[in-house]
C-alpha cells in the first residue's frame, strides 16, 4: 500500500527506505533500491507549495475557529505561532514525501 508507505515516510519505488535521517535531513539516495531522492537543483520547490496547502488548511481552521469564538488577538496570534513552530518539522517532511511521490506517480512513472 503506497499510502502507508507514504505516511511513514518510505521510498515511492521500494516502500521500504526511509526518506529521512533526521527531522531536517533527507536521504540523497534510498538505502535499499537506491532511487535519487535528489534529482536537480531546486526539486524541491514545489514541496514549498505542499507546505503552504497543508499549513492553511491545518492550522487555518483553529485561526478562523478562534477568531470566530471572540478570542482576544493576542492570543489567537501566539495560538497560531506555536502551532506553526511546532509543526514545522511534520510539515516540513511530509510537504517533500507528497511531492516525491507525486512526481514518482505522475510524472515519471516507472
């Protein structure tokens, strides 16, 4: 099942190896097929659009929520801080594992 293997964060082609070795550093290659996770400069760009999607739609809807409730600004702003400092790191991984995986299935189906 390729969704599995993408939310645990596995390699499109063999769903066996991880993407990450760290929260903010990706494998270049997978330990076990030895797909090129990298493959041109600035590849990842689109994952920047990823991110974008996943933080509003995420974190949007407490903002708007708060908001909503009467929430004094100050609080709905240092609310919204924290939730993106915290899922930053999740965010970060998952925005790169769904565009490696779109591009794996759409773009250059193997």
């Amino acid at each position: 099942m390729k969704i599995l293997s993408l939310l645990k964060r596995r390699c499109p082609r063999c769903s066996e190896g991880a993407l990450f070795r760290s929260w903010f550093q990706m494998n270049d290659i997978c330990p076990k097929c030895k797909m090129n996770f990298e493959r041109e400069e600035g590849y990842y760009t689109g994952a920047m659009f990823i991110n974008w999607f996943l933080a509003i739609f995420i974190i949007g809807p407490v903002w708007i929520g708060m908001i909503f409730a009467g929430y004094p600004f100050g609080l709905i702003l240092g609310t919204t801080v924290l939730l993106l400092i915290l899922s930053i790191p999740v965010f970060f991984q998952y925005s790169r594992v769904i565009w490696l995986y779109i591009d794996f299935f759409v773009f250059h189906p193997e």
